[in-house]
C-alpha cells in the first residue's frame, strides 16, 4: 500500500465530492468561466455566495497573520513583472514540470503524476509516450505595443517574489526588525499541465502566502514554530483532525535550497493533498535578488556592529484550495422529519452570510420590520433576506450555504417585540428582544 493510501477510510467519497460540487454550482458558490460559450479549460468563476466564502477564508488568513501580530505587515505587490526577477528567482530556469505526450491518442501528461509511467491513463497504451520534456509554467505576455524582447513580461507563478523584491523598501520605510515577517495575499497563475479535480488545481488560483525574516540561527527553531501555527490555523477554523495532517517532506523531495519543508495535509476523496507548505528557504531569495539586481538586501543590527543575511520561513497557502477543503469538511446530510437535511457546518468565521432574516410572511406588516431589522444587522455582518417560499425551504437554503443563524421575524413579534432566533447545527431555537438580536449575535460571531 502507498503511503498515501495510508489512513484515508476517513475521505470523503468520490459521491460525496461530486455532490458538493453540485451544490456550489446550484448555489451560487462557483461557476464554470465563460459557461455560456462552453466554458473555458479549468477556470472558475466565484459567484454571490463563492465570493463571500472565499473572501472570509483570505480574511481568517490575514487576521491571524497580520491583525493579531506584531511582527508582521502586509503588502499587495503587482501581477505582472519583468524577466530578471524570475531569473534571479530560478523560476525561469526551473519552473518546470516533465511533459510527455502519447503518441497513440495524442493526449498529454505530467510524467511524475502518474500512476504507471509506462501507461497512458487515456487510452491505456502501454510504451506510447515521447521521451519527458521539461514544460515551464510560467505565463509569458508582452508589456506595451512593441513587440521586443524589452516588451516580455510574466504573470508571477507565486506572490513570494513580491516580498522578496521589496524587502529593502520594507525596512526602510517601517519599523520592523527581525524577527519579522511580510505577508500577502492574492492571484497567480501557473500554466498546469494538468490541472483539475474542480478548483483544486487551476491555471488561476489565489495564494496566502507569508515571509518570515530570522536571524540564520534561529530559523529552526522559527520552522518548527509556524509548522505548529499554521496546522493550528486550520483546526481553529472548523477542519476535524481526522481530516488533517502535517506532513514532513523526505529529503528527495527538497529543494535544493530548503533544510526543512512541511505540508499541511488534507484528506480529499483521491488521498492526502497539499493545502500549505511551510518552507525553511534558508537565504537563498535574498542572495539572488542581491546578486542580480546589485542591492543589498541584508539586516544591519547597529547594537552589535554586525550585517547578516536574514533566512526565511515560509507558510504558503491557497486560498482557493482551501476554500474547497472547508467546503468538503462542512458538508454533512442528516435525517430530519424524514427528509433529508443538507447542511455546511462551517466555521462562523468561513461562512458566507452570518445571519438570515426570514419574515414569516411577505405581508407588508412583517416584510417591513423585517427589512429594517436586516438593515441594521448589516452594519455589522454579512446579512441576507429572503421573504419568499415556505418558512421550512428557506431554513433548508440557508443550511445548505452554512448560514449560523436564522431570524424569523412573525405576527408575535408585532406583539411581543422579540424574534426566533434558529442555529444552524443544533437547529435550537430561541426568542430574543428585536433590541438585543445585534449584541446576541456579536457576541456568538465574534
Ligand atoms: N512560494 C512557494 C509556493 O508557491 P507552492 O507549494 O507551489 O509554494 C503554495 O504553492 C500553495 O499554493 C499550495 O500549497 C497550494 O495550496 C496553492 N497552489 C499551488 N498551485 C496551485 C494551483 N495550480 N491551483 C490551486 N492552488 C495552487
């Protein structure tokens, strides 16, 4: 047995996957890109309720990264960036994954993604591919009208760079000292060979990614310090161990610059898959920037007279893999009544909308107070509204997009001032002063 195989009765099934992926397209989580012109080669769109979700898991990474700590700041670098930085990187000379092609049914493959190297999982030939080529992934454009080779610039494969680029600026414009660290969040774009199993490996993805800046003789002791946060991260926001595991690379799978790389693991329905690498990068980055671009990029401590070459530790992660993942952990189904309940059990954090108000009736009477309740619900929390259906089919809609909590707004609250408050999980019920509903909430959201 593999060791991949290993401890992964817990996964989700390949029926389970399949009906959360109907469940995002129904509602409003993702779509197929360019859908009405037949949608277009593994890119998604995040729809009204996607977006909501993917931004809260972006939001939960930069409040623990950045809002709660001291030591590290943020930055939004651009997109598009000339060759020398991906020379300097290596990423132009090794940013590479092996191509072979087969030459029975033409189709192409990752060589060391295969299950049998000598197969074509295609047709099933066995000794039809060509000999492996390397394939960079990088997206090469053009910058401005004129064609030259002054004109070529890339779409960054990863946002790392970014804060490597700009590690001078850094701490020349702020106050920050190591150890401490930059962080990031936002899109890049690797040309995947072969990309796939829905949002989980695309050509455009979005990254989380932070660098930390140590002196070199407390890097391990920094690796081993983010390895604990960053798997804590994830239990914290609602993931069940059983479906997490951080897993340290052998030594034939690190680069050549790395003394330690770890991966926080999720069990997805074909096996363990990456959702972060924790990465002890040593000080390779910034020798090369120093080396190509003729700066120094180094930390002058003025108390002991000494200049140093900061190592860095790296937790990388994508926000939109691990959207998924919070969205395959939080599905469950659950006999209710004799019905059938879907339900996403997210995170409060994570879920799209925090509260739904739900008049009884669209009678102006209670879609009015309803409404203004809802109003002012928003100051403070993603809030939807729905007034049409059955009281019971709202409830199971909001179940289904992991709302936390239900206000039904009905002819007693007319009387009584005071609304029902319903949790999403235990499905409990409780009546609460039309007053106090805000500080109710704020109080469980926090
Ligand atoms: N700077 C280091 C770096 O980029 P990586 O392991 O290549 O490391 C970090 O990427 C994370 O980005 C991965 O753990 C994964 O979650 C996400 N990621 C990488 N390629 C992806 C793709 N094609 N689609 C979706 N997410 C991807």
């Amino acid at each position: 047995m593999s060791e991949d195989a290993l401890g992964t009765e817990n996964a989700p099934s390949p029926e389970l996957f399949d009906k959360i992926v109907n469940l995002t397209k129904r509602r409003g989580f993702v779509y197929p890109s360019a859908e009405i012109y037949g949608g277009f080669r593994s890119t998604y769109d995040y729809g009204p309720v996607g977006v909501l979700l993917l931004r809260n898991v972006k939001d939960a990474w930069w409040r623990s990264m950045v809002q709660l700590r001291d030591d590290v700041v943020g930055l939004d670098a651009s997109i598009l960036s000339p060759p020398q930085v991906w020379e300097a990187s290596g990423h132009l000379a090794n940013f590479t994954d092996p191509l072979v092609d087969c030459t029975n049914c033409n189709t192409r493959h990752r060589l060391d993604k295969l299950e049998d190297p000598k197969v074509c999982p295609n047709c099933g030939a066995r000794g039809s591919f060509t000999e492996p080529r390397e394939f960079n992934l990088m997206f090469k454009t053009q910058a401005g009208p004129v064609q030259d080779a002054g004109a070529v610039a890339f779409l960054r494969p990863e946002t790392a760079q970014g804060m490597f680029i700009n590690f001078k600026n850094v701490i020349d414009t702020t106050r920050v000292r190591p150890p401490f660290g930059i962080a990031q969040v936002g899109k890049s774009f690797r040309n995947e060979i072969t990309p796939g199993q829905f949002v989980f490996r695309t050509r455009e993805f979005e990254q989380m990614e932070m660098e930390f800046f140590v002196h070199p003789d407390e890097a391990n002791q920094w690796y081993e310090y983010w390895c604990t946060e960053r798997y804590q991260w994830y239990l914290d926001h609602g993931m069940p161990a059983e479906l997490l595991r951080l897993r340290p690379h052998d030594d034939d799978e690190l680069s050549h610059y790395s003394s330690g790389t770890s991966d926080v693991e999720f069990l997805f329905p074909w096996g363990w898959d990456e959702l972060e690498g924790i990465a002890n990068r040593g000080n390779y980055d910034l020798t090369q920037h120093a080396e190509h671009s003729g700066e120094k990029l180094e930390w002058y401590d003025q108390a002991a007279n000494e200049r140093w070459v900061p190592h860095v530790i790296e937790p990388a992660a994508g926000a939109t893999r691990t959207a998924m993942a919070f969205l395959m952990a939080a599905y469950d189904e659950e006999e209710v009544k004799g019905e059938t309940r879907t339900v996403l059990r997210l995170h409060h954090r994570i879920a799209p909308y925090k509260v739904a108000v739900l008049p009884l009736s669209k009678k102006v009477e209670l879609a009015e107070p309803a409404r203004a309740l809802a109003k002012e619900l928003r100051n403070s929390f993603m809030c939807d509204y729905d007034e049409t259906q059955a009281i019971g089919r709202r409830y199971r809609r909001q179940d289904e997009i992991g709302t936390p909590y239900c206000v039904t707004f009905d002819f007693d609250s007319l009387e009584d001032h005071a609304v029902t408050v319903r949790e999403r999980d235990s499905m409990e019920q409780e009546r609460i002063a039309i007053a106090e509903v805000g500080a109710y909430l704020r109080e469980r959201l926090v």
